[in-house]
C-alpha cells in the first residue's frame, strides 16, 4: 500500500501542489508524476472515464509515488467508493452546499469511526487483497482524504457549518463556478470570489483543516496572496495549459522562419 503524500503533509502543514489532467491517459499520467507534484487532481465531474481507464490511471502511482485525487460526483455509495478502492488517495466532490451532504459524504467514504466505507477489500487499495485486513483499515484511515468544493453562495452562507463536520479534510473553493454564482461568470479575479476565499480559508485554519483552490494558472503573485491568507493546497499546472503554451511557443518560433499558419476562427 502506498503512504499519501497528501495527508503526510497535512499532518505537518505543509504547502501542496497538485497538477489537473485533462487528457485521459495511464502514460500521461505517469509522465506528470515524474515531474514530482504531490497530486494529480483527475476530473470525473466533466470527463465521464471508462473505468478500466480511470483504474489505469490511478494505478501509475505505484510507479511514480503521486498521489491521485479524483473528481467524482455524489450520486450514491459506490461514486464515492470505488475510485478509493480502486487506490485513488483522494476525492473531490464538487457543488456541495449543505454540511449534511458533507455529512453523508464522510459517511460512505470513510471506514469506522468517522462513517461506514463498504468493506470489500480486495482492490488496488489493499493490494488486490493481500494486506491483512487491521492494517489495511488503518493504512486507509490514515492516508486517505476527502475535499469537498464550495462553489455557490448558498454554501458560502454554511461554510463554517461544512468546515467544522468531522472526518472533512479540505474545503476547495473553485473560482470559476463561483464567478457564475455571483452573476459573474469567468470572471475568476472578481472580489467576490476572492471574499469567498479568504472566508473560506478562515474557516477552514479555524476548525484545522485545508483550504484550497486554483492557482489560476500559476501566477505568482496571486498564489503568494493565497499562501498569506492560508491556503495551503493549491492546483498549478495541467496538461492542456503545457501542451496549448507550448503550441503557441511553437508557433511564433516557426512563423518567424517563414512558416503559415491557419488561424482559429471559433
């Protein structure tokens, strides 16, 4: 079984990077985690991935030792846990408004006290079964964690109530749905998402435990900002940012040795 660098670090407050995949693929996977980011944030809200594929790309991690955090939807107890059994170390539940979803959440996603996990133990996460069953809880209990995202008003109102239930780990603040929310929509750097941010990073340093969101694309200076009101998980890089920055480094470098190119329309 392979130890969270995740939850190792947020036993000692440190900062954490993650790195968002678009394309679905086990070798681009492996690839990024060569890279050594703490986590590769996988999207199974927007993506829709076959689950042979999905189990692929969780399984790399054995290969390079980063953790896997998937995006996953809240419909019923095996959304939640197959991506964990699977070995995913986390997951993201997105549009989460009431801290009695959050609630039920802890309850299906985690092994006793906290909840009532379902208890297959024959998957990725006990190593197709051969972990002994009392280490095997306690591997899982440990290094295991479960964000979910603040992404409306509504749940901006409750976050205090949603930080403070037992066995949450993190609470994601994801700026782009929010920017909708407040009638804004794609404006990431409005004010009011920013407020939204720094309340919830608030609440989440009162009740001890992260707080996390995008680093709009890295930006220095904004994830300094970030850092000084305390969030401490912050997503950086993707695969689709590097691939469309590098094709547009590619392409002035190209033009500029009397080569054409189409240009995009829309």
């Amino acid at each position: 079984m392979k130890k969270s660098i995740v939850r190792e670090k947020m036993r000692s407050n440190e900062l954490i990077l993650a790195a968002k995949m678009n394309f679905m693929n086990p070798n681009l996977a492996e690839l990024i985690g060569y890279f050594g980011f703490d986590c590769l944030w996988i999207c199974n809200e927007h993506q829709g991935i076959d689950r042979s594929m999905l189990e692929n790309i969780i399984r790399t991690k054995r290969i390079t030792n980063m953790d896997m955090m998937v995006r996953t939807g809240r419909g019923d107890h095996t959304d939640i846990i197959q991506p964990l059994e699977m070995g995913a170390q986390g997951l993201l539940i997105p549009h989460i408004n009431t801290p009695e979803e959050v609630e039920r959440i802890i309850f299906d996603g985690k092994f006793h006290p906290f909840g009532e996990r379902g208890m297959d133990c024959v998957n990725g996460d006990a190593d197709q079964g051969m972990a002994d069953m009392e280490s095997y809880l306690k591997f899982q209990k440990d290094n295991t964690f479960i964000a979910v995202q603040i992404e409306d008003t509504n749940a901006l109102d409750k976050v205090d109530e949603i930080a403070s239930v037992k066995g949450l780990d993190m609470i994601f603040v994801g700026p782009k749905d929010f920017s909708q929310s407040i009638g804004e929509p794609g404006k990431v750097r409005h004010p009011k998402v920013w407020e939204a941010i720094e309340r919830c990073a608030k609440a989440c340093n009162d009740n001890n435990i992260y707080c996390g969101t995008s680093g709009l694309g890295g930006d220095p200076e904004y994830v300094k900002r970030l850092i000084s009101i305390g969030v401490k998980f912050v997503t950086g890089p993707s695969d689709y940012g590097a691939v469309v920055n590098s094709m547009k480094n590619d392409v002035e470098k190209f033009s500029k040795l009397g080569f054409t190119f189409r240009e995009y329309k829309g």
